[in-house]
C-alpha cells in the first residue's frame, strides 16, 4: 500500500516483484501515481501465489479491508484513520 504525501490517498495494487513495481511508480509509469506526486510505502504483505495476492489485493479496495488495514496501521496514522 502506497500513501501519498501531499493528499493522503493510499493506493492498492499487487505485484510479483515489489522492487521493480515502486521504481515504475517513482519514474511515473503509472497513472494513479504520476498524477498523485511524491509516496510512500506503508504496507506490504507477501503471498505464495498470484490468485491469494490478488484476492488480497480486492478485500483491501472493500470499505471493511480498509478498515482492517487502517486497524493493522494504527500506529502509523495516529490513531485518527
């Protein structure tokens, strides 16, 4: 899960190397990120096969996988996600 820094929206998604998908992102190769500026990497969760990320990837985007990421984060966004 990506935060951005100057509007807070968090942006989903999956990949099978996260390395190489956050250097997309910073060189601007993705749409959501290009036009959202500067991010960071808050959260990750590593799977054992595509279709498992995927579904992850889904659950996370619902109003109650937000809940529970923000709930996993608390720390992180001080209590006031």
């Amino acid at each position: 899960m990506l935060r951005f820094r100057k509007n807070g929206k968090l942006y989903y998604g999956f990949t099978d190397n996260l390395k190489r998908r956050i250097r997309e992102h910073r060189l601007g190769n993705s749409n959501f990120t290009s036009k959202n500026g500067i991010f960071d990497l808050i959260f990750y969760e590593a799977y054992i096969n595509k279709a498992d990320a995927q579904l992850a990837e889904k659950y996370f985007k619902t109003g109650h996988g937000r809940e529970v990421l923000k709930d996993k984060l608390k720390n992180y966004f001080g209590g006031f996600a």
